[in-house]
C-alpha cells in the first residue's frame, strides 16, 4: 500500500480540514514534506507546521519559526488573512477545539477555501471536532507497515547493530524471525523499529525468547487506556483439576486456530462460553487456554468500561477489542462478562449499545483472537449472547467430583511444599463433598496456619478440622446453584 499515495488524493480532495489521528507523528510530517516537494511548479504550495511552542515554521524551505503567531487565535488569524494558498499542520489543536472563538476562525478559513485554498491538517492522536466542522472535513489513516515493510524496519536494525559492532552479525532462528516480523504488526514504524532495536540490541540474537518480551512491550504501547490486562503467567493445563471435556475441545481446535496447514480446511474457532459455580476453575481454564495454545493472554473486565460521559463507553470497548486485533494472535479472556452485559439502570441503552458493538465484532472478526468468556450468573446473562452461534460452544463447570477433588487437593498440597504421602487425601476429598476448587485451595491454605500456629507440620487432622468448620458455597447457596444446574443441563456441555 502507497500510503504517501493516499495521503495525496486526499489532500487533493479539496477539503478545508483534513484530520489524521496518529502518534506517528514524525512519519507524518516526512510524508506531508515528501508530497509538497513533489508537486509540479504549478501545483506547488507552501508547506507550514505550527506548535503551540514554536508558532509557524516553513517546513519546504528551511526558515526560522515565526514566534509571533504561537497562540492558537493569532496564528487562525494569520492563515485567514493569506491571500496565497498553503497547507498548514497543526499539531496538537485537539487542545483548543471547544473554545467557540477557535472554532469560529476554523470555519471563517473553510468558508473561504474556494476563494483561496489554505488546508488546515490537524495532527493529534485523538481529534474530536465540533459537529459545525464535520461537513468541511476529510480524514486520512495512515496505514500500518505491512509484513514486507516490516521486515525491511528488522533488517535495517540489523545493519545498525552490525555497523555499531564490527565483525558481528545478527544471528537468527528462521521460525523466530518469520514470528518477529508477524508480532510486530499493528504498530507505527517508529515502534516496530523500537521493538525490533530492544530484541537485536539486547544479544545480537533473534530468537524465540525475544518473543514474549516484544508481545509484552507491544501490549504496553497499545493499551495506553488501561482497560486491558496483560496477564504474565498462563497456567498451565496440568494445573487445571478436571475439566477433560474442555481440555479435549481445546487440544482438536488448536491446530485449525493457530493455521496449521493441515487443517486449512477447519473453520477457524472463535471462542467458548464457561458458565458455572464460583470457584470451580472458570478463571484458572481461561489462563490455561492460552497456555494449550501458547498465545498471549488478554483480560478484559467488562465492568470497567463503564464511562459516565456519552460515547466514552462504547469508544473503550472499541479500543479494547482493536487492541486485541492488533495483539492477535492471542486469547482474549472476558471476565464475568454478565456483569457489563446486563441492565444496569439508567445506562441499559448504554449496555445494549456496548452488547451490539460486541456482537457484532464477535461475528465480523477475522483476526485470530480467541475469545473465553465466563459468567456465575446466568439470570442477567441477555438471551442474544447466549443463542447457538456466538460462541463454538458453552460450557459448565460444575462443583468437582471426588476424584477432581483429590486431584486438586494434591495440586495444592505440592504448590506448597507439602508432603502429599503423609496427608490421607482420600479421606479429605471424601470430606470435601460439595467445596469448590477455590474453597479447596482456602482449607489448605488456612490449615498450613493452624499447623503452624501449633509448631507441627500439616496433617490429615488440621485439613479436617478445617473443611468442618467451613460451610461451601454450595449449602449457603443452595437453591442459586440448583437453578443453575437446572439451566445448564441440556443447554451447554459439561466441563469434565
């Protein structure tokens, strides 16, 4: 893609305002300096930047900034009153755009555009015009660098680092730098080339223990809301008690998720819905999907998208799913999604915005984000989320049986430096009827207190004693699970 190609037709659209939202900044102006010297001399106009710090400077021909015209009202005043056309990029106007005196000389110089044609490029990360403007303006997206651009970003690093190292070269695993080149999609140039610095500067190496560290440095170049999490440790599946059935479901679709040749004919898997009981592992799967699948993981808490100002909540969700585009391949893990996705009062128009936007990335993507969803209370969960077809399949976690009891029981046990064959632990898991996995967890945690509270070790008797004392969420809410289990039966596929 010619993106100084497209920049140009739009400049030459005739269009007073011309917007562009990027922090690309210096890639713009080198773009913007590129066309204005291309023109033929009868086409050519001058080119101007103004900053709020220097006032206007010619950017064509090299000219000392005028300081007088520094203050966004004197410099409007001075374009208007060009007889001569020009392009002028200000940068960082975004600033000044609800002050009325402002917006009255921008629309002063639109209006006029026809009598001479000075366009004004406003250059900023975000931009967001007064609705008089909108009818004069065009906006431009200065595309990404593609998968060869890319690569010639990696390769000119590589010629930097050979040139600051003489007799050294660039060392490279080959399915290492094919990975490099994909993970750096989605960023600016002057990013991808920071990136690709950080990874080759670091050893004189690209290899795949690059990788995590520029997935990681990515996310926090991307995510500049905080709405997204970047979550470090995925656990792993030998860390999940139970849930055969879903890890068997995972294990076929991996391949055909993450475009393995032999299963090109596979339709891709969008993601999965965990419905359950508190504390039966819902979480713990989701990090452990994107352990089987070896992928970044992102949590997204639908609950802190929520912005009392119009428009800021569906604008947060769609940064959030645009970061997990970008950061693809990954999984994207939304928790207790019924809690952003049901009625919330006065905001229900609100919500049912944020539920369509959703819905509609849900069906739309085509980026390799696979998307796990959990929810405790199916009650507030909206009947359009929850029908055949938005996600591969459902699934419900129910309270462990005694084996997975046992299973998990020993998964703690030894997290914690406990000697398994000195503690019954079937006569524990047999005790633990009806806990779940994180109450489980809890008795073990509380037992190692008492043991030591007493100066001996762990034994069979302080677990007991423990799981005794503790009422489950399953007796304190009783008649909640049992209308949860009566839902999910025949609705969604059993976890183990």
């Amino acid at each position: 893609m010619d993106r100084q190609h497209d920049l140009e037709l739009i400049l030459r659209s005739r269009m007073p305002i011309v917007v562009i939202e990027t922090r690309d900044e210096k890639r713009m102006l080198d773009l913007l300096r590129n066309i204005a010297l291309a023109r033929a001399s009868d086409t050519y106009v001058p080119l101007f930047r103004w900053t709020v710090t220097d006032g206007l400077q010619r950017l064509d021909i090299d000219l000392e900034p005028q300081l007088h015209n520094a203050e966004p009202p004197d410099v409007l005043k001075h374009i208007r009153a060009v007889t001569k056309p020009g392009m002028y990029v200000l940068l960082d106007f975004h600033h000044y755009l609800e002050d009325p005196v402002i917006i009255r000389l921008l629309k002063d110089i639109c209006l006029r555009y026809t009598d001479v044609s000075r366009q004004l490029i406003l250059i900023s990360h975000r931009i967001k015009l007064p609705q008089e403007l909108e009818s004069f303006v065009a906006r431009f997206d200065l595309a990404l660098p593609g998968a060869d651009e890319r690569e010639k970003i990696i390769k000119r690093v590589a010629a930097e680092y050979t040139a600051a190292n003489p007799g050294s070269r660039v060392q490279y695993d080959p399915k290492a730098y094919n990975l490099l080149i994909q993970n750096l999609s989605g960023l600016t140039d002057r990013d991808t080339e920071q990136l690709a610095r950080n990874a080759i500067f670091a050893d004189g190496v690209i290899s795949k223990s690059d990788l995590p560290n520029v997935m990681q440095a990515k996310y926090d170049l991307l995510n500049l809301g905080g709405i997204l999490q970047y979550e470090y440790d995925t656990a792993k599946f030998a860390d999940v008690g139970g849930l055969e059935n879903l890890k068997r479901w995972l294990s076929l679709r991996k391949p055909a998720f993450l475009k393995d040749r032999k299963a090109s004919h596979l339709d891709t898997p969008k993601g999965i819905l965990l419905i359950g009981v508190q504390g039966c592992g819902k979480s713990l799967a989701a990090k452990a999907t994107a352990g089987i699948f070896n992928l970044p993981l992102l949590r997204l808490d639908f609950a802190t998208l929520y912005n009392k100002y119009h428009g800021e909540t569906e604008r947060n969700l769609r940064e959030s799913l645009k970061t997990a585009d970008i950061m693809a391949p990954c999984v994207l893990w939304i928790d207790e999604i019924e809690k952003g996705l049901a009625g919330r009062g006065g905001e229900t128009g609100t919500t049912q915005r944020v539920l369509g936007s959703f819905l509609t990335w849900m069906a739309e993507k085509n980026s390799g984000v696979f998307v796990v969803a959990t929810a405790n209370d199916i009650s507030m969960l909206p009947p359009e989320l929850v029908r055949k077809g938005r996600f591969d399949e459902l699934f419900f976690v129910d309270l462990p049986s005694r084996e997975i009891r046992k299973r998990i029981l020993e998964i703690h046990l030894s997290a914690r430096e406990q000697a398994i064959d000195e503690i019954d632990t079937d006569a524990i898991a047999e005790a633990a009827d009806g806990f779940s996995g994180a109450e489980i967890e809890q008795a073990v945690v509380s037992s190692l207190y008492a043991a030591h509270a007493q100066s001996t070790g762990l034994s069979t008797r302080h677990l007991l004693e423990e799981l005794e004392r503790t009422k489950p969420l399953s007796v304190v809410m009783e008649e909640k699970i049992g209308h949860l289990r009566r839902w999910a039966a025949g609705r969604t596929v059993p976890g183990d």
